[in-house]
C-alpha cells in the first residue's frame, strides 16, 4: 500500500467523520422516524484495486452523489433491499403515502423517497465537513440504483482511478435500535484533494 | 450465487489471469485452471480472450481506457490498451500453434450518470469502445458481447467450453 498521507494526519478527519455521522444519525432518527445511531466508523487509505473483497455480487440498494470543490469523490450509501423498503414506506406513512410492500421492486415514489434520503444525509454529511474544514463542497443530486455491491461500486472507484493511485475509505455503519435496518455509508475521496483538505483543519 | 460459483477464483479490478485447462501453471493474479469468475462488474469491463483449438482462455479486470502519463504502479490489466496487449502476448507465449483468438466481452455499464471533466461519455461507454478498438488492433474478433445498459454483471468464463456465462442481480442469465 502506498502512504501518500501519513496516518495521524487523518485523526482530524476521523473526528470529522465521526461528528458527521452522528449529525446523520440524528437526521435519520427525525426523517424516518426510527431511532438511529451511528455502530462503526472506519477510515482508511485503500490502494483502489486491493478493494476487491469489498466488491460483492450482494444486492443493495444505493444513494449515489458525486461531490466536487475542495473535497473530491463520491458519497454512497447502501442498504438491503428490504431495509430500503422499510425506509421508504416509513417516510411515505409519515407524509400520508403508500409504498408497494407487496412488490420486491421500487416504485417511483419509493425511489423518490429514498434519494431523499440520500439528499439529508449527504447534506448532513458534506455539510458538517464543509463547515469544519471552512471549505466548499458541492453535492450532485443523488442517484438511485439497485444491484450489486460491486456494480454501484466500481464506477467510483474507477473514476478516481483516473486521478490516482489510492483513496481515503470513509465506511460507516449506521443502524436503527431494533437493528431492523442498517446503513452503510461509503465516502471515497481522491487522496490528491485530501491532503489540502485536511490542512484547513 | 451458487455454492460452486463462490468457490470460483475472482479476478479483481486491474487483475488479468490467464489458463490453459489440463495444465497446472496459470499466468497473472490466479492460482487455478478452471473457471473464472468476475464479480460485480458496473462500469468495468470483463475481457475473456479464448485460442479455441487449444483450451487457453486469458480473462481480464479492466478498470479504465488507456493510461495517461507514466508511472509503473499500475496494475497490468487496469487499462485496456495494455491489458489486451498482455492478454494476447502471454497466451501467445503459452502455445503458438494456432494464432486464432476470440473474444466475448461484457460489462461497461452506466450504473450512474457521471463523467470525468471535459468528457463527454460515461467511464462505462470509453471502456466498451477501448476495448473493442484495442482487440480489433490485435486481430481478435469479437464473438459474444453483453454491454452497455444499466445493470450490473457478474461473470463466469470457462476455458473448456470457451462459454461466458453473464448474470444479473435479478438471476437472469445469458450464454455467450
């Protein structure tokens, strides 16, 4: 693996993550209405294609959001199929909507709900590191997708591969206090934007 | 994916491997001779190479189109241009009795709607037209093709019976 930063450069940008996801966490709690909380965080500096086992055929269903400006790479966030149902149909309820339960696909509405999420979580998330770090990041909207772990993964990975040679690996798990549901948040930065970044904080 | 499937060697991203079915001493980023397998390909492009009359197959990982700039990091099979290079060369290497190769090819999908600056096509839809210019190049033809769209894939390639299982998340299947 090469180290382009050195480890105890990223305890900063640990805390960061770690204030961020519990920001989300809180946000998760109000939109869905099912208490959540951050399980674990983890932050490494991956050679991108030693990210191998990561790649799965599981099927998730996926949030996907480009970020650019200060802080280059791509937010992602994965859940199982039926707790992305869950999610969805408890966002719907609560807006007086219903979701198809009975159907294993997502309808429109259903998806709609869930970019949703991707876009709280992802302001929560860029947003509480844009103000610490005094940066600006921007967010693209978020995608939805529905397929394999390797499949939503692989073209952010590739993308920076075009830039470099390794990335900073952000990867949370967040549940709810049933354990009903569990998310997997994925923030692959580009290493070469990072240094600069972590100097801002 | 089946308990046979999972006990199959994958070939990561950047990784190639190539196999002669019956002989021992595979070349590349693998340990065994039968079928190969590649999990998950989104925008990544999967290049089985076959020398039909002799059993060898060469399956590569590609990541990106074609390097910029220099450096030797990189994994032999990341890019296109020089992983078919390799491909070709090493199976040559192997067994020169017969030059005819064939490929199928799957993957380059757009899972999302994101491009590199100053592009104006997806890293999925660069990687489907790398590699079909790159074998094209090397005289290879292609025989079976699963690309584009907006699914992911996994893949199961067999040296014996030059066959390229591609498979859905939903399950669904087709044989190249």
């Amino acid at each position: 693996m090469i180290l382009l930063v050195e480890l105890e450069d990223l305890n900063p940008l640990n805390k960061l993550v770690n204030e961020s996801v519990k920001q989300v966490s809180e946000d998760l709690t109000q939109m869905t209405s099912m208490e959540t909380h951050s399980k674990i965080s983890r932050i490494s500096q991956i050679d991108i294609e030693e990210f191998g086992e990561g790649l799965t055929s599981n099927q998730r269903v996926a949030s996907f959001v480009q970020i650019s400006g200060d802080l280059e790479g791509f937010l992602i966030i994965l859940l199982k199929p039926d707790s992305a149902k869950k999610v969805a149909n408890s966002m719907l309820a609560d807006m007086g909507m219903q979701g198809d339960k009975e159907n294993d696909e997502f309808n429109e509405m259903e998806k709609s709900a869930l970019m949703e999420v991707g876009n709280i979580l992802t302001s929560s998330f860029v947003d509480g590191m844009a103000n610490a770090s005094n940066s600006e990041i921007n967010s693209s909207p978020p995608q939805f997708a529905n397929d394999m772990v390797g499949a939503i993964l692989d073209p952010a990975l590739s993308m920076l591969a075009e830039e470099t040679e390794t990335v900073i690996s952000m990867d949370s798990e967040l549940e709810t206090s049933e354990k009903e549901i569990e998310y997997r948040v994925f923030l692959f930065t580009n290493t070469n934007t990072l240094e600069d970044f972590i100097e801002k904080l | 994916m089946s308990a046979l499937e999972d006990s199959m060697e994958n070939v990561g991203m950047g990784e190639y491997c190539i196999v002669k079915s019956g002989d021992n001493d595979p070349k590349g980023n693998c340990s065994n001779t039968d079928k190969l397998k590649i999990v998950g390909l989104g925008s990544c492009v999967g290049v089985a190479i076959f020398k039909p009359k002799e059993n060898i197959m060469g399956l590569a990982h590609i990541m990106l189109p074609k390097k910029q700039g220099d450096g030797d990091k990189d994994k032999k099979a990341k890019y296109a241009d020089k992983a078919i290079g390799i491909l070709v060369d090493e199976m040559e290497e192997l067994s020169n009795n017969s030059p005819k190769k064939v490929a199928k090819i799957a993957g380059g999908s757009d899972m999302f709607k994101v491009f590199k600056d100053g592009e104006k096509e997806t890293v999925g839809q660069r990687n489907i037209k790398a590699v079909r210019k790159y074998l094209k190049e090397h005289g290879v033809k292609i025989l079976g093709e699963h690309t584009g769209g907006e699914s992911g894939r996994t893949i199961v390639a067999d040296p014996k019976t030059q066959e390229v299982i591609v498979k859905s998340v939903s399950g669904e299947e087709e044989i190249l």
